[in-house]
C-alpha cells in the first residue's frame, strides 16, 4: 500500500494545471475537473481519518480489536436559534 500521504500530495499536484485554467482562464471544464478532485480530496482525507483512528483504537492498552470499517460522518445539524426575548 502507498504512502497515504504521497497519494494526497500527488492528487494536488494534479489538479494545479486545471486550478490554474479555472480560476485564472475562466475555464469551465477545468472547474467541473476541480470539483472532482475536490471531492476525491474528501473522500480520501476521511478514509485516512478513519485508518488513523482505528490504529490509535487498537493500540490502546495493547487490545488489538479488529478495526470495523466506520460509516462515513454526517453533517452536524444546524444549532438552534434562541428564543427572541419578551418585549416589556
């Protein structure tokens, strides 16, 4: 398995010639490709999050558990508004 940080400077680097087209060009196919990779970003940033927190869970205290794979986190809700205050 590659280094998972290799891979992520890699995909960067990728995407440098269409950020470059995109946001400098104007070009629209460039930023649909941009938009991709972004996600692709996500995608592999979580996948790596998880390896990281399920080697840092089976090493604590020598339990070695197997590692479940986790389901991807969702969005936290938006935080309510407080109540508007009684006008007197």
């Amino acid at each position: 398995m590659a280094n998972p940080f290799n891979k992520l400077k890699d995909l960067v680097t990728s995407l440098e010639d269409d950020f470059e087209k995109s946001y400098d060009k104007g070009n629209a196919a460039a930023g649909t490709r941009v938009r991709k990779g972004m996600q692709d970003l996500k995608n592999m940033a979580q996948e790596i999050r998880l390896e990281v927190q399920n080697q840092k869970n089976s090493s604590k205290d020598g339990a070695a558990a197997p590692a479940a794979k986790a389901a991807p986190a969702k969005a936290a809700p938006a935080a309510k508004k407080a109540a508007p205050a009684k006008k007197k």
